[in-house]
C-alpha cells in the first residue's frame, strides 16, 4: 500500500490556496480491517488534516455533533453501507437534515445500493478494495464542494441574517441522538422546548421525555441561537417558540414552558423581555389577564 496518494487539485491552475492539510473527516465502518486500510489511506492523503474513525452509526453521530459543538464541523463522512443497527443509508437520510450537512462519500464492497445512495446525493461511491487513486478522486471532490460552499466574504451573522420572528426550516429539522437509559434515541431540534445545564451534559426537554447529550450550554446556546434558542439562566436555555408564560411574581421573573417554570436571571431578563417584543403580533384585547401575567401573544405556545 503506497504513502504517496496522487493529489490532481494540489497542482496547476485550479488550485485553490493553500490545500496541505486542511480537511477533517469522519471514517465509519463496523468491519476493523476495513476500517483500518480507509483510515491508512485518508491519512496518507496530503490534503486531509484530521481522521476520526468510528465503527457504529450512533458513535458517528456523537462526534459530528461534538465537533459542531466544538465550533469545527468535520468536512467529510465516508461511509460504510451495510452495518448492524442504523446502517450507512440511515445515517445518511439523518445527516442530510443537518442544517449544514456534511458531503457523504459510501465506501461499501456491493454495488447495489448505489442508485439508492445518490438519490441522497452522495458526493461519491467507492468499492472496496479502496483503490489509493480512486479515493484520491473522491478527496479532490470534496476539496471542491467544501470550498465551493464557503462565501468570497465574511458571512452575515446568523442572529443578524435571520429575522427576529422565523426559525430557519433546515435547522428545526435537524436531528440529534441524546442518552435516554443506555439507548440512544433521536429528536427533532425544532421538538426540544428547553435545555438544562448537567454537568458536563445537557438534559434536552420535549414533549414525551428528556434526554442528556454530552454538550456545553455555552456551545449550545452558540450553535442554536438561529434556531430561536436564547439563554434565559446560566442552568437554562430555552426555546423562545415553546415559552407559554412570561410571569413576574415578587419581583422575580420566570417563563413556563409545557407546565415546567423556569427562573430567568436578572442578568438575562431584558434581552428575554426584548425577543419576546420583537416576536410579539398586535392581537385585539379579548379580555383581562390575570396580576403578575404576560402571556406572549405570538403564537409562542407548544
């Protein structure tokens, strides 16, 4: 097995920049040999920085979410079809809901599933035995999508690019995989009503249950804010589309969400107090609301 992979995007006119080194990607196989002669090759490619392997399609999934969360999206999936549990396919159908989805390349030795696989819009489609020169290809396509897809200048910042009152629809539909008794389940972002602070965890609320991901609020809170996530409490972030109440009792502030009430610190009580304006529609006086009682008329209820 050769260290020298040819490197067709490294050299002449259409080379962009300086590309030693600069993809992250994710190798996921649940067969070790497999996995160890794609991650052998990935890494003997001179344009990829950084391989993460894993053997399962859950565990792929906790480290693209962690290196999201980290504020560094991995570039590239490549991909195993058949696995036990969730398969290559699956994943697949998940990722392409992430607001951001990654470019997939299936690495699988049947060629079946290929029309299938690109009905997802894979990138690319390898047979095992990975062939050095054929995943060379894949490589220089991913070099082009990721840098296709970056702006010629410095993008507006999200809570400035969204209005104040729409979540965007890609990222509601994102999934995320959270522990619930020693299985991990999957939820909708858009389906979690609050979040909160677990210690090196965060327990994400909705309707049927909660669930714990391995997450900082501070990245959460981050990552999510477009979503219509706003920090209301150093142990709380909350969803500004589930808020049912905005109460204030003995000079403290509090929002119910789905029955739960949640303090809001006096810190974070003005900028809450703001988004809920901002948010608010004129609707007609159709009666008196009780003492101490803001109820948010902006369809902000679950």
């Amino acid at each position: 097995m050769t260290s020298g992979l040819p490197c067709p995007v490294c050299e002449g006119p259409d080379r962009r920049g300086s590309l030693e080194r600069s993809l992250r990607v994710l190798a996921v196989d649940d067969e070790a040999p497999a996995l160890e002669d794609l991650v052998y090759l990935l890494r003997s490619d001179p344009r990829i920085a950084h391989v993460e392997a894993v053997t399962d399609a859950t565990k792929a999934l906790r480290v693209l979410h962690r290196a999201m969360d980290a504020g560094q999206p991995l570039d590239a999936v490549f991909l195993d079809i058949r696995m036990p549990g969730l398969d290559g396919l699956d994943l697949a159908r998940v990722l392409s809901r992430f607001a951001q989805p990654p470019p997939v390349v299936f690495v699988t030795a049947h060629q079946q599933p290929a029309v299938e696989a690109f009905e997802l819009k894979a990138l690319d489609y390898l047979l095992k035995p990975v062939r050095a020169e054929r995943l060379a290809e894949s490589v220089h396509r991913i070099v082009h999508e990721v840098w296709d897809s970056k702006p010629p200048t410095e993008p507006v910042p999200a809570a400035a690019a969204q209005p104040a009152n729409t979540t965007p629809p890609e990222m509601g539909d994102e999934v995320i995989p959270v522990e619930l008794g020693g299985v991990t389940r999957f939820i909708r972002l858009a389906d979690i009503r609050y979040v909160e602070a677990h210690g090196d965890y965060a327990r994400l609320h909705t309707a049927t249950g909660s669930g714990l991901v391995r997450a900082a609020l501070n990245g959460l809170e981050e990552r999510w804010r477009s979503a219509g996530f706003v920090r209301i409490h150093r142990s709380h972030l909350v969803s500004l589309g589930h808020i049912d109440e905005l109460r204030l009792e003995d000079g403290h502030l509090s929002v119910t969400i789905g029955g739960a009430v949640l303090p809001v610190s006096r810190r974070h009580a003005r900028h809450l107090r703001q988004l809920l304006v901002r948010r608010a529609r004129p609707t007609p006086v159709s009666g008196a609301t009780p003492a101490g009682v803001v109820q948010p008329r902006n369809g902000l209820g679950s």
